[in-house]
C-alpha cells in the first residue's frame, strides 16, 4: 500500500522536503511507519515520544492501522509567537 507523509518543522528540516510518499506492507501501522521514518533520519528520534499522529486529517494513536492512500502527519511540537 502507499501512504503520503507530510512532514512538518523538525521531520521536513530533516527530509528537506514537504512530504514522503512510501510503500509499506498491508496492515502497517502509524507507528512502524514512524520507526522507519526515524531510521532513516536518526538525528529525528529525540522527537520520538513527543510527536502526535494524524491520519486523514483526524488525530489517532501510534497503532493505528493504515490503509492504502491514507495521508499521515507527524506533528512535533513547535515554538514561536
């Protein structure tokens, strides 16, 4: 299945890109499609436990099973004013 990621502050820093578009097996979770996220950019995995998840424009938990063409965000948080 396909996914899109859209990668915000810290994740598209890291990528220098706005959002991924990958494969991952059938049954893939938000949270594994993070660990590879973070593996491939390991400088990100301080971030780990303080990004929130969105599929599809609605707030979900790290097992939640995606399906194909879903839309992730990872949302570290932020600062500014």
């Amino acid at each position: 299945m396909t996914v899109i990621i859209k990668l915000f502050a810290a994740y598209q820093e890291a990528y220098n890109l706005p959002e991924l578009e990958l494969d991952f097996p059938s049954r893939t979770t938000v949270g594994e499609v993070l660990d590879y996220v973070l593996a491939q950019q390991p400088q990100l995995e301080k971030w780990r436990d303080v990004t929130r998840f969105g599929v599809n424009l609605e707030f979900v938990e790290a097992d939640t099973i995606l399906n194909d063409g879903d839309e992730i965000v990872f949302i570290p948080p932020v600062s500014g004013g």
